[in-house]
C-alpha cells in the first residue's frame, strides 16, 4: 500500500521468508509475490492458501495458533536445507502464474472451444 513496486521487490528479495497470518482469503498478490521472489512461505492453512502454493514451497500453520505460526517459522528458519528446497519450488511454481503461462492456457481453452 503506497510502496512503489520497484521498492517492493527489493524489500522481498532482502527477505528470509514470506510470513502470513491470515484469517480467510479467496486470493492474496503477496503468495504470488513471494513466490516469484523465491521465498520459502510460511502462512496460515486455508483452502485458499493451499490453492495458490505448492506444499514443498509452503509450510502451513493452524489457522488461529501464534503458537503453530511461530513453530513453522523457527523449523524453516533454522533448516537452511529445507529452505533452499522451498525456495527453488516456490520459484518453479510462480511460473504457472506468469503472464505467458495463463495466457497460454486461455489461448488453449478458447482453441478447445471455439
């Protein structure tokens, strides 16, 4: 909110990890984001968190537990293997959500039915 983008990239690529608590979402741009930025992602477990990440690049926490949140982010923080893993998944899975790759799908969706 009022960060310019440029600036806002810098600040994800300067992260460890992407941290979010979050009561409900249907769609949330700082999945995608940090996705794209390779970050590992630690968030709340939601159908829709689950539905925009991949579970190697995601650890997910019970919704409402500080107690859960922390714990997820103390295990990633403290495995600089598992990290790495979840970084290289996030990075291959924000591929799908490029614009060439939706695209491409809609294209193919269009083809199929027109």
């Amino acid at each position: 909110a009022g960060i310019p983008d440029a600036q806002l990239r810098e600040l994800y690529h300067r992260s460890s990890a992407a941290v979010l608590s979050l009561a409900g979402a249907a769609a949330n741009n700082a999945l995608l984001e940090a996705q794209a930025c390779a970050l590992p992602i630690i968030a709340t477990d939601l159908p829709a968190v689950r539905e925009y990440t991949d579970a190697r690049g995601c650890r997910y926490a019970t919704p409402g537990s500080a107690d859960a949140l922390a714990e997820a982010v103390l295990a990633v923080m403290e495995n600089e293997p598992e990290r790495a893993a979840m970084r290289a998944a996030n990075r291959a899975h924000s591929e799908a959500y490029s614009w060439r790759s939706v695209g491409e799908r809609t294209m193919a969706v269009y083809q199929a039915v027109g």
